[in-house]
C-alpha cells in the first residue's frame, strides 16, 4: 500500500512539474547573430593603416519569420573616428524563416599612426552588430 501511495504521489508531482515547464506563449522571430574579427594591417611595410573585417552569420532559430531583416555593423567609435574606408555596414538580408540563415562579409580601414597595438587591443569589442526586422507589424530590434 505505502508502495501505490508513493508512487501516486510521484506521478501527481511529475504531472505538476512538468506543466509548469512546457510555455503555452506563442514564440515569434528569434534572431541569433555569430560574428567574427580580424583586424591587422593591410601591408607588411604599411602598418599604419589597419584594417577591420568582419564575417557574420544572422539566423533565425524562432517559429515565426522576421520580414525585412536589417544588419548593422557599429563600429567602435575610436575606428569610426580615425576611418577611411567602410564597405557594407548596413546590409539587407530580406525576410528570414524559421530555422533560415544568412551571411555576409564587410571591412573597414582606418588610419592607426601613432597608435600601438595595446592601444588598439584595448578598442575592444571592435564592432557591434546590431539587426532590425518586422514583426507583426512591428519593429523589432536585436543588438549583439
């Protein structure tokens, strides 16, 4: 009897526990940003300019889709201040599905004379991503 008992009770809380785990709230978009950096100079004999590239991977891991999805690369405004070239900052990357993805490539130079490359290490995080999309008619925003 003190088995049937304990077991019951086991199950009873196993049901409670498990209820309160599963989310009844409807997920929307969820958007998941991996970037990477390399920054080094353009040239072996032209080491005060540097450049900045950035590689990143935007993806959708929610159950709705994001329309209209917008990347864009913030620059630290120490690079921004001393910029002399920036390529692809803002990028379009359309609507994103569930479970979809997509990529892209951009750098930027800036002029580092004078600076030492402690000074320039201590800039870090180089870059921000930030990303903007539509969802149920709103605008969404998401800042890596």
């Amino acid at each position: 009897m003190k088995f049937i008992t304990t077991l019951a009770l086991t199950a009873i809380a196993l049901i409670i526990i498990t209820t309160g785990c599963i989310s009844k709230e409807v997920q929307g978009a969820k958007i998941f940003v991996d970037a990477g950096y390399a920054l080094g100079a353009i040239g072996e004999n032209q080491t005060d300019i540097q450049k900045i590239s950035w590689n990143v991977s935007i993806a959708n891991i929610g159950v709705k889709t994001a329309e209209n999805v917008t990347a864009y690369i913030i620059l630290n405004p120490e690079i921004v201040s001393r910029q002399i070239n920036l390529e692809d900052n803002i990028v379009q990357l359309g609507d994103l599905k569930p479970d979809a993805g997509k990529g892209f490539k951009g750098n930027a130079t800036f002029n580092a004379n004078g600076m030492s490359k402690q000074e320039i290490a201590a800039w870090e995080p180089y870059a921000k991503i930030k990303v903007t999309w539509i969802e149920d008619g709103k605008l969404t925003t998401f800042e890596s």
